[in-house]
C-alpha cells in the first residue's frame, strides 16, 4: 500500500483525470454538460487541489479531511443527478441554477470547461455500459475510499 502523501497524489491524478475525461467527451464526443456534470466537475477540481495541498502540508489528516467532505459532497451531487436519470421526467434543464452556474468567472473565462449547456436526462449514452454520471459516481467513491484510507492509516 503506498504511503499517504503518495496516495493523496495519486487522488489528485485521478481527480484531474476524471476532469479530462469528461473534456474529452464534451468536446470529441459532443455530450454537452448539464449543471449537475459542472458542479461535478468543480468538486473533483477541489478534491484534487485540496489532495495536492494535503500531500504537501504539514498537516495532511486535515485537508484530507477537507478533500473528504468535498468527495461526500460530490457523492451526494452525482447521486441526484442518477435520481433525475431514473425518473424520468425529472430535469435539471434550464432553470436557475444553470443560469447562476454559468455567471460565476470560472463559467465565463472558461466555458470550454464550465458552462452547462446540458440537461441532466441526456446523459444516457454509455460507455463500457455506465453511463457518465455512473462512472462519476465510480470515481467519487474510488477517491472517497481512498481518502478514508489515508484519514484512518497512521503515518
């Protein structure tokens, strides 16, 4: 098992890495994001940021609480977001937090990678048979195992 700082990067990586993904298949793929795939990705860029900085710190057992209480946070977000594809019906479409989403700077100076375009239903096409929102669900859990590990293993 490698050690926690080790362990914290390699949580920032993947982090990064889901952000790409989903780059990937915005932009080759033409899957527009919806507002629940924005704020997705804005918690794995804090998870991954928050991983850095805990591998770096003095004191990694609190960022790596922090980056814990964002991953609890994203598995809540992925998991309405799998609520709204299993009732159909159900959208996130364009409705208010869409339109605040896409006002904040990071949406403005970078839509490439922050505006939702989306709506939540539409994310129904697979890859490997998940679909997006189940491999982020994947990967919150994966990163939030990961960060338990390293909250519960001493140094």
């Amino acid at each position: 098992m490698p050690q926690n700082r080790t362990l914290l990067m390699l949580i920032a990586l993947a982090c990064f890495g889901m952000i790409g993904a989903a780059l990937y298949l915005q932009h080759y793929k033409d899957l527009l994001p919806c507002p629940l795939c924005v704020i997705q990705r804005y918690i794995f860029l804090v998870i991954g940021i928050v991983s850095l900085i805990a591998a770096s710190a003095g004191k990694p057992k609190v960022w790596g609480g922090v980056a814990m209480l964002a991953a609890l946070a994203g598995l809540a977000t992925v998991g309405k977001h799998l609520y709204v594809l299993a009732h159909p019906g159900l959208s996130c479409g364009i409705d208010p937090m869409e339109t605040f989403l896409n006002k904040i700077p990071t949406a403005v100076y970078l839509p490439w990678i922050f505006k939702a375009d989306g709506l939540c239903e539409d994310a129904r096409d697979t890859l490997l048979g998940l679909s997006v929102p189940q491999w982020s669900a994947l990967g919150f859990a994966i990163v939030t195992a990961a960060l338990l590990v390293t909250m519960v293993r001493r140094r």
